[in-house]
C-alpha cells in the first residue's frame, strides 16, 4: 500500500514500569511477587462529571456495564491507599528522577513545577476510578532512520491492578501491582511507515533499558498505537506486546479504516484490542478532555535548577554507543557486543574483563549462564583467579558445570589446571571402547564415542584433542 497516499498517521505510547523499591504513592514493595492474597474487597465504580462539569464518554461507557469488580489485597505489597481508603502519600522521588533521567534522554523541556493529575478509568483496573499521573517532559523528539519523531510527553504515573479472572457479570483483580512506577512516552502522529512505528518502539524500549533502571521481563513494558488516514479517525489500538507485530498491526487497522471510508461511512474514534493475529476488536469509545482533572491530595513538586544539573550530570550511556565502545575497547565482534549489551550485564562484563580474557567472559556471561548458573560474586572470584588464561570451551564449561553445583573457585581451577595429557585421553578413549563395544558396529562410531568420552574428561582437555584421539583408536579396530 501507498502509505503516503493513504494518509497515514501513526503515534506511540510507551509503558514501562520502573525498577523502584517501593510504589509510587505509597510504601509497599513494588516487587510484584506471586503471594496468595490476605483478604479480598468487593466494588463497584460509577462515572461523576469532572472538574469542568462533564462526564467523560468512555468513562460512561464503562459504568453502564454494571460490572462488579473483586480486589485480592496482598500482604507488603498493598495497602489502605491502593484500596482507596487513604489520601496517596508523597510521590516516590526514585520514581520522579528516574522519569526525569529519561524525558532529558528524550530531548524534553522539563516543567519548573511537577502536578499530579487524575486521569478518570473505570474499568475497574483502579480502585478509585482514576489513575495518578504526572507531566515531566514535553516537546521532546528522537530520530530514526526515517526521520525525526516529535516526543509530546513524558509522564510518570501508576501501574493498573492485575486482571486475574473476568467475565460478563465483572473482574476479579489484584492490587499487587496497582501503584508499581510507571513512564509513559507519547509521540507526536509523525510516524507514516508501518516499519518506522517498530524502530520508533525499539528505540524507546532502548533509551528506557540504557537507564538500567527499568524492569525486564513480559508484561513490563506495553506498547499502544495511534493511528488514522485521510478521511478516517484516531483509534488507539491497547495491548501491544511484540515489537514484530507492530507493522502487522497498523497494517490491519489500516485496510480496516480504508474499507470503512471506501463505503462511505464514518470511522468512529474508538480504543481497540490488539488480537494475536493483528486485527483489533472495540473495547470503548475513545476518551476525550472531561477525564483530566487535578490530584488535589497531592501538592506540586518543585524542579530545582540543582536537581536538574544533578540529573544531567548522570546520564547513562546509550546502549548503541555501549556496543560500539565494547567493540573497539575489548575486540569484541559486534553480535557478541549487542549480545553482552542487550543481557544488562555490560557493567558486570567490564569489570570482570578487565581481570580476565573479554571474549571467554563475554561468552560466559550471554551463552553459559542460563545452563549454568552462578551468582555475580562467585563470577568475580572465579575470573579473578582465572586471569587473563584463555580456557578451551569443553574446559569452561566443565568448570562452570562444578561452579553451579557448588563446588568452591579454588577447588574448580586447581582441578582445571590438572589437564590430560594425550596418553591420558588414550587411555580413557580405550576404557570407554571396552566396556562400550557396540558404538564401534553405528554408522558413525565417532559421534557416539565422542559423547561417552567427554563426560569422563570435561573440563580436563579439549575436544579437538578428544576426537584426534578416538579417529586415531577407531583407525586401529
């Protein structure tokens, strides 16, 4: 399709919940943990006008549902104030800075004064009907490949209630995560390409990971698409997930939206459901003016010329130009460097690359550690004591094996420095076509016989030596 033809407009809004100690407006741990719930409150919402005396239309939309909404309370990690039963406490200042950190990564001009708004939702997702949030950022832009991208907000608001169980007569939810940090990034309608709303997202998702101080993981980041044609409507499309499902999705809203108009009718302006196939379904009408009003519970925040300069000075490094410093710092190829980068151990990898071999770190930290596990500080005395000695890979991972399992550094590397001569691995290799005759009759004796050997002798000689062996042995039978 001719985009350009068509018209298309397209913004994002980012998600991401913020790696805090504590919620945004209360002291509960924002861990998120699976506990079971102490008690369990029931609720029903209802829409009231807002401050300029209108009641908000999706908002309405909601209520006429008489839904009834079921809370799950859970021990440290909610309280009176997710329950709406007590004024919010001051903002978390983790929370605010981190926001902060990111609207200046994002070019943003920054507010001399932070207000807190209420954001009228009655899907039940909070108990008060409103969602907390506040403006740290606007008139910002990032660039991509396709040109630049305007940055209208950034904003640092609360997580909504997990849905645990729903159906037609209501929702059953969890506080747990009601009240986690969160920003919200808000471009301008200046994306045009289907494949330029997926750079846009990725490279967002980029900024936030640079500040290591965003959570990782599914369900901690949420992408919605804004998006219309000439002769069309804004639809918000909820619930985004994949970055690959991006194009896919405006794509389908569209073919959608062009065959709307191609019958002569009007699209309406309605919040939709991204569906795994990229089609969307109506949730609600989409939201207008009426359901912005001030968070009077909350006093203003000052943004102090020191607090900004501070802020400055401590800007992350952006994790594309980590990538290209690995490279040339340590000789790293540029898939391993994104590889490093991309895990969030690139901090960790330094540290121990400057006592140790970077490559062999590098492979250990992005390939051997999710079979292996073993924690940072154990990592640290292992490579410590390893030094800059290039180890062949069935080595390495023998003594990552005994590592995992427990065994002390000290004992791993001694043990490791006790390696096979080739009159030892002869000597195995003989042993196991003893006791093991029949691999000699398959296809390729090599093969089988390589397996039964190495788990005799990992992690005391390399595997070339292994094979040079046993091709040797199988010439002799």
């Amino acid at each position: 399709m001719d985009y350009k033809k068509l018209g298309l407009k397209c913004g994002i809004e980012i998600h991401q919940q913020l790696a805090t100690k504590h919620k945004l407006f209360c002291e509960c741990s924002a861990a998120f943990q699976d506990r079971e719930p102490v008690f369990e409150v029931k609720r029903k919402l209802r829409a009231v006008a807002g401050e300029l005396g209108k009641i908000d239309t999706a908002a309405m939309h909601e209520t006429l549902k008489g839904k009834v909404f079921r809370y799950k309370v859970y021990m440290n990690e909610s309280c009176a104030v997710e329950l709406d039963e007590e004024p919010p406490h001051p903002m978390n200042r983790q929370a605010l800075e981190i926001g902060l950190q990111i609207a200046v990564m994002l070019n943003c001009e920054i507010p001399e004064e932070i207000e807190v708004m209420r954001k009228t939702v009655l899907d039940g997702s909070n108990t008060s009907g409103f969602q907390r949030t506040a403006l740290v950022g606007l008139n910002g832009w990032v660039d991509t490949g396709f040109g630049r991208v305007g940055i209208t907000n950034v904003c640092i608001e609360e997580d909504s209630a997990q849905i645990l169980k729903k159906d037609r007569k209501g929702v059953v939810y969890g506080l747990n995560r009601l009240g986690i940090p969160l920003v919200e990034i808000g471009t301008s309608p200046d994306i045009h390409e289907p494949e330029q709303a997926r750079e846009v997202a990725e490279k967002l998702g980029m900024i936030l990971r640079s500040t290591g101080k965003v959570k990782r993981g599914i369900g901690t980041i949420r992408q919605d698409l804004n998006i219309s044609i000439t002769g069309g409507s804004r639809c918000e499309i909820k619930g985004v997930q994949k970055l690959n499902m991006i194009p896919k999705i405006v794509e389908k809203e569209v073919i959608r939206q062009k065959g709307i108009v191609a019958k002569g009718k009007n699209v309406s302006s309605d919040v939709r459901r991204a569906l795994p196939d990229g089609r969307t379904d109506f949730l609600r009408p989409l939201p207008g003016a009426a359901r912005m009003y001030p968070e009077t519970d909350c006093p203003p925040i000052q943004v102090t010329g020191r607090m900004l300069e501070r802020i400055k000075k401590s800007l992350p490094e952006i994790m594309t130009d980590t990538e290209q410093r690995l490279m040339k710092q340590y000789g790293l190829g540029e898939e391993l460097a994104k590889q490093v980068v991309r895990s969030g151990k690139a901090a960790l990898f330094e540290k121990l690359a400057n006592v140790s071999d970077a490559k062999t770190v590098a492979n250990v930290l992005t390939k051997y550690l999710k079979q292996f596990p073993v924690p940072d500080e154990k990592l640290d005395e292992f490579f410590g004591a390893l030094g800059k000695k290039k180890v062949p890979k069935e080595t390495l991972e023998g003594m990552l094996k005994q590592l995992s399992g427990g065994k002390p550094v000290k004992d791993v590397v001694t043990s490791a420095g006790e390696g096979l001569s080739e009159p030892d691995v002869e000597n195995v290799v003989r042993d196991v076509i003893r006791k093991n005759p029949q691999v000699m009759k398959v296809a390729r004796p090599e093969k089988a016989l390589m397996g039964l050997v190495m788990k005799d002798v990992r992690g005391r000689a390399p595997g070339s030596l292994v094979m040079k062996v046993i091709m040797k042995e199988i010439k002799k039978h």
